[in-house]
C-alpha cells in the first residue's frame, strides 16, 4: 500500500463546525452533509468527510474542541456563563504565565530568582482577589443583612426568610453576625465544589506507559526463566529510546498540563484563608468593640491564633515547590490537611464567640447599629447617619491599597529583577510606619502633625513603589534581538502586572456592583449615595466615581484607536492607489475595502499593546487617587451637594448605576458568548487566550481546555503513526495544521511530543499570533529566545524544516514568524474584480479560509510528497 498522509485541522476560536473546517460545500438543499467522527466524543471528535476512502493518499480530518468553551444550548450553557464572572481569576491566573525568564525546566526555578519571586508575588495576588470576593460576600451578610437591616421591612426585602434576625434571641448581641456568615461561607463552599468536580472536565491524560508516548520501562528477566505456556515468536524488541534533551521551553515539560494535585493543594489554601478572612471581619469587630472575659476569651484567642497560623502557613506555602510544582494526581498532604483542620476550628470559635452573649466590658454592640423603624420612617433620629459595621471600611480600603502596591512589585520584579522589589517594600514599610506616627502607636516619636491624615500618604507611597517600574529591564526581560519589528517584550517587561492589574479592576467594579445593587434594593430603590438607611462601605462609594472616570479613560483610548486606524488606512488605500491610476470606480471601492483589512492589520499587530499599555497607566493612576480617596473616610461628595460637588455627584450617580448591573452585564455577555457567533468572535479571543492556559495560580479559575484537547491530540497523532505497517489505519506522516488559537495548541502538542514522532509531522499554521501577541505577551514560551525551540524540534536529519507558515496582509491575527521556518505570503482577495467568466467579486477573506488558497494547496502537495517519500527515522513498534 502506497504511503499515507493525514492533514489534521485544529480550528482556532468561534467553535468552527467541523464541516466548514474541513471545507465541505453546500449540497443541493443548501445544508453541508454532516462529517462522520472517527474518533473522540461529543464534547471534542476527530471528524472526516464522508466520502474519504480507506485507501486515499491524502486525508484531511478535523479536531473538533470548541464545545469544551462555547458548546450547543444546552443547561450547561448557563454554568459556563457564570464562569465569566470569574474572568478576574482568570486573567490573574494568565499573569502567571506572562513571566519573562521562566526556566524550562520548573524544578531550576528557586523562590528567591526574578521568575520565582514574581511568581510568589503573583499567587500572593491571587489568594487576595480570593479575599475580595469573599470580604464582598461578607458585606452582604455580615454588614448589610446581618448588621444594617434591624426591622422587618429590610429583612423582608431578602429572598427567604430571614425576618427572624430582627426579633428576640437572635437580635441581640452580634448573633445575626452569625448566621450573615452563611454568606460567604456557602460561597466558598460553590467555588471549591465547582473547582473541584471541573478538573474532570478539563483532566485527560496524555497515553500512559507503554504506549509510545512514554515507553514502557525494561525490566530484566533471568536467563533460565521460561514462560508457563508456549508462546509464538516474539520480533525483536526496537533499539532503546534515545535520551531526550535538556528542555529549552517550558512547554516540553512532561507534566504542564498534568497539575491535578497542585490544583486541589492551591484550592484548600485558597478556600480556607477566605473562610478565615470571612470570620475576621465580624470577629474583629466583636473582640474591639466588646474585648472578651472568661468563657468568651477562651474561645476567641485559640480561633484567632489558629487563623493567624492559616494565613502564615498559606503566604509561606505559596512560594514552596509542594505547592508550585506539577506533578499530576499526586495526594493533599499533611500540611492540607493541617490547614483545613485550623480553619475548621477558626471558624467554629468564631461562630461560637458571636453566639454568646455580650460581656461586660467595652461598648454595648446595640448601641453601634442602626435604629429600628428606619425603613417605615426615615425621620427617626440616626437613620441616616454612618451605622455600618465598625472596621469593615477599614479592611476594604487597606486591602485595595495592599493590592495596588503588590502588582506595582509584580510589575517592578518582572523587569528588572530582585533590585526592584526595594522601592515597592520601601513604600509599604514607610506607609505603616506613618499610619502608626498619626495613630500614636510609637511611643518615642513626637506626635503627628494635626493636619496630616492616612490619606495623605497613600498617594506618595505609591509614587515611591513605582519608581521601581522604571529601573533598567533585565536581560530576560529585555528582547535582545527580536524576530521582527514590534515583537519586543510587551510593556517593558511589566505584562504580568498589566495583565493581573486589568483583572484586578474587574474585580473590583464587580465586587462594588454587587454591593451596590444589594444596597439598592434593600433601600427599596433608594440611591445608596443619597439618604438611605442602609448604606454600602465608603471605598465603594468611591468606586462609582472612579469607574465613570476609568469609562472615560477608556473611550479615549477607542478614540485614539480610530484615529489610528484611519491613518493606517489612507495609507494603505495610497499603497494601492498610485498617482495617475487608471483604475475603474469598481476597483477603487475594492481598493477601500482591501485597505480597510489591511490597516486593521497593522493597528492590531504594531498598536494594540501600546494602546493597552496607555489605558493602563491612567488606570494605575486613578487607582492610586482612589486608594487615598478610600482611606480618607469621607464621602465623595455631600448628600446635599452644590455646584462642582453637584456635578460630582452626577457622575457618581451614573458610575454607581453602571456598577449596579456591571455583573448582571458581565453574565449576560458570557451567556452570549456561547449563544451567538458574533459576541463569541469579539470577545472569544480573550476567553480562549484565558482558558488555554492551566490553573497554575488561580485554583479557583475556569477550567482550561488544553488541558484535554492537548493530550487527545498527543495520544490521536502517536497513535496513527504507531499502527503496524498493514493496518489500513495508519499514516506515514502527518500535516497537522492549525488555524489562529489551533497553531498555539498544536505548539503545545508539538512539544511534548517525542523525537521520534516529531520527524514524520509538518507543522501548518495560518492566521498565526505566535510572534506578535503570544510572542510579546508569553515570552518565555513563544519569545525570540524560545520559539527557535519549536523550529529544532521539527527540523528533521535530512536537514528540512517542518514548519511552514501562512499569512495575509488582510488578517487582523495573522502575521509572518522569522522563526526559522517558511512563511508564504497569502494573496488576498486574488483579484480585484471577477475573473475567468465569475460574476462576483473574489472574496476578502481576512482571518478565514486559508486551506481553500493557491498557496496553502501547492504546499501541502509538495509536503505530502516530502512526508510520502519516507519516514527519517525506521518504523518502531507501538509501545
């Protein structure tokens, strides 16, 4: 039987139907006819046409893995929505990967190098955003329900029935504190049921021992052994696997997508500190306001001092390789097992201490909240005074500025090394030190000046931590030589900063939306900025302002944007528009619309970080001002305000209304995203670049689908090229083409693959971000140092390179790679008016249809011939 070649298509974002990637026409009634799987399941299928032949020489088949992200309407479409909410987690997550100078291989990486530190620094960020949805939970039940809502009109305003919180036993003292806690706590307990049962979702081991893709280990026999029945002639066994090469690319590590065990480690870590954060909250209040005596004192230190041991053995176990490595379904362990055995017990002597009664000491907690009657009659003396609970704007307010100065360390660290973690730790020191000078606290230190408030510091504390922004990059920071123009390193060096800052502002908008709309309708449509009884925490009340401004920001940079992008097209429409044409008014409306692609392709390509990067420092910028305006206590504006403090209070209102169905907004667009075609292309880039990669510092992150859609590809390719030389399955070599997103997955599966199955692949890609986006943004995966890496692995002993690359100056995503392999250059449209008897003008194809080309066609017929010809390496056995 002549030699077989198999071109197998992964498509890229959009759930591409497996018809239309293999290029199926139409029939008759218009409907495509329906490919037939060959392999996988529903989820994700290898599919084939059905007029392919067992014995035809080239067979193009189709990876279908788009239903792992945006799959059919069906109930889980609804889960998967509410997995955008958690898209903070996600770009915190993605952060991690945006490291410059990841060694290869992970166990080279020590805590105190620039990669591991910024990588401690980065799931220390992490662990916080954990804590600022679980402190918004606690706002809700604890402040708002628990604490604020003292009647039955504001408790009977809550989905079920919580009006027993305003009477009798369970109204007195901070008992409604306790069952407030119900809150966050049943939260916690949905995220880490979700993390954990999705690990199934996404977990699909690559084959295992024995299989060829990891060889089965030899084992010695003795020499006079001899089987218990005969057993027929056995062929020889193949020559010993040559030993793999240090790895040069993170990506070649065999247990990268195997990290089952340090998902479920960072989890209960993640799980147990925000269950601790959520007891503190109340619990801090009671032992400040009520200091505890006898039985009470012996239940709160213990649950306070084993809290404190939680939070010390998490920030410690965040920078440990028993967290940070990979290393498969391996067990939780002792120190897992200690930390939920803590938590555990915080969080019943915290329950226990806000069910006892009220001690004799400090000051009676009935006196703290708000009067009754304030919903039926506002003019009851001190409803609309300040009445939430006492320390919770303190904690909400210290946390974002913490925050703020940890990805300025990120930032700082990711550039230009250890050196720059001094200004950051500078700031944070000398902030302390000035809040204890203006609270007293040091007792040899004259007291502060009157007029110098807590406020006033945050902003020069975060002008001293940016100074390490700008220290001199590294030389793994640093793009020494790039491949090409705008492939340098994304924002100096600074991308896991800008990229976990970016989730960072979601989070936040979210978490203030949520308290705002709960405080809008426990207000019964009251403004929660006006004079409403219940009143959300002051930081909040400064995030409606600082999110109409950031808006405005935002439409600025769209603004410069389009103006960038007009540029670019009446340059590209002079390109193709000389001076003295003679061109027909058809051609020159063609030549507009060619121009237009083409100048959306320079503006993603060379513009669209920079952009980005612009948008960025006026966010850190309004950041800084709003965490000195979070601590300064006040309002933003006057209830009854007046000239400029009126138009403030305008904009206010506006960015508090926004921030009141921000997450409503954010869940209907992801429940778009897996409905309808068109949202799924504008927002799916982001997504999928979110989800490829694994929850390696987020546990409680979506689920990432390389993490199945990889090793199936590893196991699909090994597989047909280890049948046996008569089976009429198998295929001598293998074209495996991606398209857009596919190229960066079949990158991945590249790269773990072995040698010997490497030499009898080719590697097609097409609308390709490998230099311009993944290149800039994941240095140390596809970066001019480590993208030569997958040009070795298919450069074959005959000397030829397996890598071949198209592109199209129309393609928005799609650039040429100088990485060593053969770009070809895509003509698009192919003419500008109908040719060869056609009515209609060839199409503009952009981003799509790259196997239907000239170029793509006359290359993969000579690549078949080249794969048909013979195999580099003599044909091995299976296993």
């Amino acid at each position: 039987m002549s030699g077989r070649v198999l071109e197998l298509r992964v498509h890229g974002v959009s759930n591409t139907p497996p018809a239309q990637t293999l290029g199926m026409q139409p029939g008759p009634g218009g409907d495509p006819p329906q490919p037939r799987r060959v392999a996988g399941g529903t989820v994700t299928g290898f599919y084939r046409a059905p007029g392919t032949a067992a014995d035809d020489p080239l067979v193009v088949e189709a990876y279908s893995w788009g239903q792992l992200t945006s799959g059919a309407r069906t109930a889980r479409d609804v889960e998967r929505a509410l997995w955008t909410l958690l898209l903070p987690f996600t770009l915190a997550n993605v952060a991690l990967h945006a490291r410059p100078g990841i060694p290869p291989d992970p166990d080279q990486e020590r805590w105190f190098s620039r990669s591991g530190l910024t990588a401690w620094l980065i799931r220390l960020f992490c662990l916080s955003l954990t804590c600022s949805v679980v402190l918004t939970l606690t706002g809700i039940g604890v402040d708002l329900i628990g604490w604020q809502c003292v009647d039955d009109d504001c408790l009977g305003r809550i989905p079920g029935p919580w009006e027993f919180l305003g009477h009798g036993w369970w109204s007195e003292g901070a008992r409604a504190l306790a069952v407030g806690l119900l809150v966050p706590l049943s939260l916690l307990a949905l995220l880490g049921l979700v993390s954990w049962r999705t690990y199934q979702y996404e977990a699909e081991m690559p084959a295992g021992p024995g299989t060829g893709l990891f060889p089965r280990r030899t084992v010695a026999v003795p020499a006079d052994a001899r089987p218990l029945v005969d057993q027929p002639p056995q062929e020889p066994p193949p020559e010993p696997e040559p030993p793999e090469p240090d790895p040069t690319n993170p990506l070649e590590d065999r247990t990268f997508w195997c990290g089952e065990g340090q998902l479920r480690r960072a989890a209960v870590l993640h799980l147990c500190t925000g269950a601790v954060v959520a007891t503190a909250a109340p619990l801090g209040m009671v032992l400040a306001m009520d200091p505890p005596r006898g039985l009470r004192a012996l239940v709160a230190w213990p649950a306070v001092a084993a809290g404190s041991a939680v939070l010390v053995i998490t920030v410690v176990a965040l920078g440990r390789p028993y967290l940070t490595r990979r290393t498969g379904p391996s067990p939780l362990g002792r120190w897992s097992a200690a930390v939920a055995a803590l938590t555990a017990l915080t969080v019943a002597g915290s329950v226990t201490v806000l069910l006892l009664p009220d001690g004799p000491a400090g000051v009676p907690l009935a006196d703290l909240r708000p009067p009754g009657g304030c919903t039926r009659d506002p003019a009851v003396a001190g409803c609309h005074a300040d009445r939430s609970l006492p320390g919770y704007d303190w904690i909400v307010a210290w946390l974002g500025t913490g925050q703020l100065l940890l990805l300025i360390a990120i930032g700082a660290v990711a550039r230009s090394g250890r050196r720059a973690l001094v200004p950051p730790v500078a700031a944070g020191l000398l902030l302390a030190h000035g809040v204890s000078w203006i609270d007293g606290w040091l007792p040899l230190a004259p007291p502060a000046p009157e007029a110098l408030a807590v406020w006033m510091l945050a902003v020069p504390a975060v002008g001293l931590a940016a100074v390490g922004l700008v220290l001199p990059r590294t030389r793994a920071a640093a793009c020494v030589q790039p491949l090409a123009p705008h492939t340098d390193v994304a924002w100096g060096g600074r991308g896991p900063a800008v990229i976990a800052g970016l989730g960072w502002l979601l989070c936040v908008a979210n978490c203030a939306g949520l308290l705002y709309w709960v405080t809008d309708r426990l207000n019964n449509g009251g403004t929660p900025n006006g004079r409403s009884t219940i009143t959300p925490p002051i930081p909040v009340m400064w995030t409606g302002l600082a999110f109409a401004v950031v808006l405005l920001a935002l439409a600025a940079t769209l603004v410069r944007a389009g103006l960038l992008f007009q540029g670019l097209r009446r340059r590209a429409y002079a390109e193709l528009v000389l001076p003295g044409h003679r061109l027909s008014l058809h051609d020159l409306r063609r030549c507009r619309d060619v121009s237009t692609f083409r100048a959306l392709h320079r503006l993603v390509g060379e513009h669209a970080i920079r952009l980005v990067g612009c948008f960025t420092v006026v966010a850190a910028v309004l950041a800084a001002l709003g965490s000195a305006a979070a601590l300064s206590r006040t309002r933003p504006h006057p209830v009854d305000a007046t000239d400029g403090a009126a138009v403030v209070k305008v904009v206010a209102s506006v960015g508090d209304s926004m921030l009141g169905w921000l997450p409503v907004l954010v869940a209907a667009i992801g429940a778009l995203v897996y409905r309808n075609e068109a949202v799924r292309r504008t927002v799916g880039v982001i997504w999928d670049v979110g989800t490829f990669w694994p929850r390696a510092a987020h546990p409680l992150a979506p689920p990432s689908y390389a993490e199945r859609a990889v090793p199936e590809l590893q196991t699909r390719i090994a597989g047909l090229l280890a049948l046996t030389e008569h089976d009429p399955r198998r295929m001598d070599g293998i074209i495996l083409s991606g398209h857009s997103q596919g190229t960066v997955i079949c990158t991945a599966v590249i790269l773990q693959l072995p040698a010997r199955w490497r030499w009898r692949l080719w590697f097609f890609s097409y609308g390709c971000q490998l230099t311009r986006l993944y290149g800039r943004v994941f240095p140390a995966y596809f970066g001019p140092d480590r993208l030569p890496t997958l040009t070795a692995a298919l450069t074959t002993p005959p000397g030829w390179t397996g890598w071949t690359n198209f592109w199209r100056d129309t393609d928005p995503l799609g650039w040429p790679v100088n990485a060593g392999q053969h770009d070809v250059a895509v003509r698009d449209p192919e003419a500008l008016h109908p040719q060869g008897g056609e009515v209609a003008d060839p199409p503009i194809r952009n981003h799509s249809a790259y196997p239907e080309a000239p170029e793509f066609q006359h290359e993969r017929a000579h690549v078949a011939r080249l794969l048909r010809r013979g195999v580099p390496l003599p044909r091995r056995g299976f296993g």
